[in-house]
C-alpha cells in the first residue's frame, strides 16, 4: 500500500496563539477562499430577525381568506 501526505503550511505557536503559514497557493475555484462559517452562522443568530413580520402576514392573508 503506497501512502502520501501532502503538506501545504506549518502550524507553530506564539504568545498561546496558533498560526498558519503556507507553503505554496491554493489555486481556489473563482480566486475566492471559501469562508470559514456561513454568512448569518450555523444556527442563524448571526442575522437579523424580522421580528415576526411574516406571522403578522400569514395571520392577516389566513384572516382575508376565511
């Protein structure tokens, strides 16, 4: 069985912070690196609610039509 690693940076720590630093590019679809956690987070509690406008319509569009 053939086995590879492929490494591209090293790790090292200073100060207690850990740090990256590559070794070569990453050649990333479109030149954009892909975020680290979605726009409005995992659990959406980074965005902003809309403060229950849409069970206000529901309620008065449901009310319209009964």
């Amino acid at each position: 069985m053939t086995c590879f690693s492929l490494q591209v940076g090293e790790f090292y720590k200073e100060n207690n912070v850990i740090n990256y630093i590559p070794k070569s590019q990453i050649d990333w679809p479109h030149k954009f690196k892909p975020v680290d956690e979605p726009h409005c987070g995992y659990d959406n509690t980074k965005c902003p609610r809309s403060k229950g406008k849409a069970e206000i319509a529901a309620a008065i569009l449901g009310g319209k039509v009964i």
